[in-house]
C-alpha cells in the first residue's frame, strides 16, 4: 500500500472519521457550517469579481474593497477547508473515486493559482489603475475566471451529493 493510501486509510479509520459517519447529527452538522461557510467564501470572492469585472462597486477603489473583504475571504475559507477535510475523513476512499470531488479539488487549485497569478503580477501596480471604473482587461480576465471556477467548485461540491456511492 501507497503512503498515501496509509495516510487516506489512517484518517479514515481514526475515531474522528468514525464519530461522523456513526452519528445522525454530526455529518449534517458539519456539512450545514461548511455550506454556510462555502456561501461567504463565494459571495466574498464575487464581490471583488463584480468589482473587476467593472459591473459593482465601481466607486470604490479596488485595492481598499479588497483589504476590508480578504479577511472575511480567509476566515470563511478556514471553516469550509476544516469542516470539509472532516466530511472527507468520514468517507475519503468513496470521495477519492467520485469524479465530482476530484474536479472540484482541482478547481481549488486553479482558483488558487489564479488568486496568486492576481497578486503577485496582475494586481501588482494596481494603485495605478484601481479607482479606474473598468480595469484593466487582465484584471477583468482574473475575475472572470475567479467567477467561473467558483460557479464550478459550487457546482462539482452539489454533485457530489448525488453522485457519490451508498456506504457498502
């Protein structure tokens, strides 16, 4: 066996996995605060988006918008990625084989990877352009892109519901 089979069997058997998947509360539980949390993480996101895209917020200078919405971003994105590891644990190896999981894993990636790519370069001289009303076409590509793989991370996560195998 893989290490990462160890490691994926190691959380799954562990007491934590099984008090989740044993109890009637405790997965719908967690699963409600990651869904809540999922909803402040994408609405926080989109709202800076809109504001890239140039269709909200366009009075306010972009750099200030996104100093008063990152810290609710990232406290959001801490409970959804903590109570979402705990909804992993309690069935890892079914979620490992779901389609729908894998994709949306993937796309965390690529929202990072575009979050990152906008900081670090795109975003990087934007007190030139930031009280601009529509910015620059790079920085309406970010936040096009942002908006399409966080409709697409909602919408994998939903299927996954549907779509992963009953408990054997």
């Amino acid at each position: 066996m893989s290490q990462f089979q160890d490691l994926i069997a190691y959380f799954e058997d562990s007491s934590i996995a099984d008090s989740i998947r044993e109890n009637d509360m405790l997965f719908p539980s967690i699963e409600s605060i990651h869904v809540v949390a999922i909803c402040l993480v994408v609405g926080s996101i989109l709202v800076l988006d809109m504001r890239l895209l140039g269709f909200a917020s366009v009075n306010r200078p972009v750099g200030r918008l996104t100093r008063s919405i990152l810290p609710l971003t990232w406290t959001a994105f801490v409970i959804a990625a903590s109570s979402g590891f705990l909804l992993f644990i309690s069935h890892a190896t079914k979620y490992l084989g779901n389609g729908y999981f894998l994709a949306k894993m993937g796309l965390l990636v690529a929202a990072g990877l575009n979050m990152i790519v906008f900081h670090a370069i795109t975003g990087k001289d934007m007190t030139a352009w930031e009280k601009q009303s529509v910015p620059p076409s790079r920085a309406r590509v970010a936040g096009a892109l942002s908006v399409l793989f966080w409709v697409a991370i909602v919408a994998c996560g939903r299927w996954i519901g549907f779509t992963i195998d009953e408990v054997q």
